[in-house]
C-alpha cells in the first residue's frame, strides 16, 4: 500500500484511546492508516490509572506520559497543562533520539503548543488537525479561556504547514479570525466494515458526553408524551456516555417519566465490542446537539443501520442525509412528532441511508498522506 518513501510521523494528542471522546478513536485510526502505508508512527499522549507507560498497538509505538487526570471521558483545561509540561520532556527525549519527518498535532490547543515549540527547537514542521472546541468560540464554556489564549492559537495556526478541519463550518469559523490561514477539509471517518447492524431491537439510542450543549434533556422531553406507548410497546432508550451533568439528565429522565424504559450506560470504550452491539441493536439514533464539528456518533450509527434523527445544525449537514432525518434546533415538538411518526411506520430498514465511502478511514488517511507528502512547503 506504501505509495511514498518510509517517513517518520510524530502524531501528537492528549486524548488517545482509550481515553477521551471522538477526537480520540479519529486519531487512532489515522495512525494505525499511517502504518499501513508503511511509514512509523510514534504517538505521545496522557498516561491514565491503570494504563502502560509505553505500549505497541497495530505498529503503533504509543507513549503516555505521567499527568493529573481524574476521568477517561473528560480532561480540564489545568489537567491539560500537565500532558503539556511531561509531553514537552518526552517529545524532547524522542527528537533527540529519532530523526521525525513531520508532527501531526490534533488540536490546536492544548497540543498546538507543543507543536510550535518542537518546530522552534528541532525544526521540526507540522499540521493541525483541529476538532472543534480548539477553535475560538466554539464552545460557549470556554469563552473566557478563549480570550486568554488567542493570540497563541493564532500564532499556533499561522506556524503551521496546513490546519485541517473534518467540515466546512470549522473552516468558516477560523477563516472568520485568520483569513490567511491555509486550511484543507478531511471529514471524520470511521471502519465501515465495524459497525454493521444486528438483530434489531425496539431501542432509541443517544451517544455523547453529557453536557447541556449535547441536547439530551430536549431528547427527554420530547419523549415525555410518549412514555406510556414506549413502554407498553417494549421500546427502551439508551444512554451512553458520561459527564458532568449526568446527575441532572437522570433527574431529568425521572421528572419525564422516563425512568422505567432508560438505561443509562455510562462511558464505553469507542474500540469495544459493547459499543458496536449497542449500536448495532438500535433502531433509532437521535442526537440533538446544540453545536457539532463533525457527526461521529451519527456516521456509527448510519454504518449500524439506525434510523437517524438529528439536530438541524452544520456539522450534522455535512453528513448529507435527507431532509426527513433533520428537526428544528431545540423545537421538542417537532422531534416528538418525528419519532412518533417513525415508530408508527414499523419498518425503519428502508428509510437507512447508505455511507458513501468518502467517509471511510482508507479515504480519510489517503487524503492524509497526500497532504503529508505532496504539500511542497513540507520537506519531508
């Protein structure tokens, strides 16, 4: 499959499986591509309880470095910071010993930073890939950081060989603040051939960390009216995925009668078996998220054979579904009647849309290597 000389890739992420969300298992699929077309890949990300300093995975030399962080499925801004001060001693450890060709880095912040000190100390040039909540004023609940951290992340992004961004309305929203900045689009992708459908089952399915910006609580209410035919029809509706603000949407679940047909999973590993099968039983997936950079958890559950049923916003967009699968942001009634209507129609099968390969990660990581090895700023 190698098309290019063997090259050397730093690959550079807080978050790598199996810790974090879908930035994570992104990550970890564009290394394992990275060897499949032969080149080496070392990756340097945060160590966790429990976890091997160093450990070989599909050729993969990952390297995980001391640092504060309490959860799997979430790292605060000051947990961070301690991947950045022991990631900069390994990094440093590593150049000196091996001869990089480039550094791939996901996220412009935190990890941008050590990016652009690697590239002033060793010379070592870069590219981004960024996911969303890196990019200033994406996420409300990062304003103030954001305000501290601009001028870095603009230095981060103008030092850079190329950002790359997995949808249009990233793009739009740094060319908002650094029109000069040289960008290219890759969509997230996933392994088509991983989660297929199984025998299905009369469950709705939402999947994200449980934050208020995730929209489940609009999901909740907008099954409210439909608690007792659910339940006398056998449906039941999971929940995977942590955070903090699970305490208030099992309230939540509780006030809206939902209690007796929801089950709340709490996080599973993206590359596990239980995920897949979750997936894979469903017969609906909804996801009412107030912002998204990309879709990943509703490509999974497209490739899984779920009906979808998704928030009318652009990172969803570009997943290009039919109109049918979109509700109004926040319009729970709108919502209500949608799966109301699906339920009632029985057969879901034939309303599926098929995954065009452009989403795949063989896709995905071509587009990778040729923005790697035919950029000519980059001489590798």
């Amino acid at each position: 499959m190698n098309n290019f000389d063997q090259k050397r890739i730093l690959l550079l992420n807080y978050e790598f499986p199996p810790l974090g969300g879908g930035a994570s298992p992104v990550s970890y699929e564009i290394a394992k591509g990275y060897i499949e077309f032969g080149h080496q890949v070392d990756v340097v990300t945060m160590g966790f309880k429990g976890l091997p300093i160093f450990e070989q995975k599909d050729g993969i030399n990952i390297y995980r470095v001391k640092c504060l962080r309490s959860k799997k499925e979430l790292c605060h801004p000051w947990e961070q910071v301690t991947y950045l001060i022991f990631g900069w001693l390994k990094c440093k450890e590593l150049c000196k010993k091996n001869k990089y060709d480039i550094c791939h880095c996901h996220f412009i912040i935190p990890t941008g930073i050590l990016a652009l000190k690697l590239k002033k100390k060793f010379a070592l040039p870069y590219i981004i890939t960024s996911h969303g909540s890196d990019v200033l004023g994406y996420n409300p609940r990062f304003r103030y950081l954001y305000l501290l951290l601009k001028r870095k992340w603009q230095h981060i992004i103008l030092e850079a060989e190329l950002t790359v961004v997995p949808s249009k309305f990233l793009q739009t929203e740094i060319k908002k603040i650094i029109p000069q900045a040289r960008i290219s689009l890759v969509p997230n992708s996933i392994d088509l051939k991983r989660f297929r459908p199984l025998t299905k089952e009369n469950r709705i399915l939402l999947v994200a960390r449980l934050f208020k910006n995730k929209g489940m609580q609009d999901v909740f209410e907008a099954l409210r009216p439909l608690a007792n035919d659910l339940k006398l029809n056998g449906w039941k509706v999971d929940v995977v995925g942590d955070g903090p603000d699970r305490k208030f949407l099992e309230d939540k679940a509780r006030n809206c009668d939902l209690t007796s047909i929801i089950e709340f999973h709490g996080w599973i590993d993206n590359n596990s078996e239980a995920l897949e099968k979750i997936y894979g039983r469903a017969k609906i997936f909804v996801s009412a998220s107030r912002f998204e950079s990309f879709g990943l958890a509703v490509l999974e559950a497209m490739s899984s054979g779920c009906y979808c049923l998704v928030s009318d916003i652009a990172g969803h967009r570009q997943l290009n579904l039919d109109y049918e699968h979109y509700f109004s942001l926040g319009d729970v009634y709108n919502l209500t009647t949608k799966i109301k209507t699906i339920i009632a129609g029985g057969n879901l099968t034939d309303s599926n849309v098929a995954i065009s390969d452009a989403f795949s990660n063989f896709a995905a990581v071509k587009k990778y290597i040729n923005i790697l090895w035919k950029n000519s700023k980059i001489n590798c």
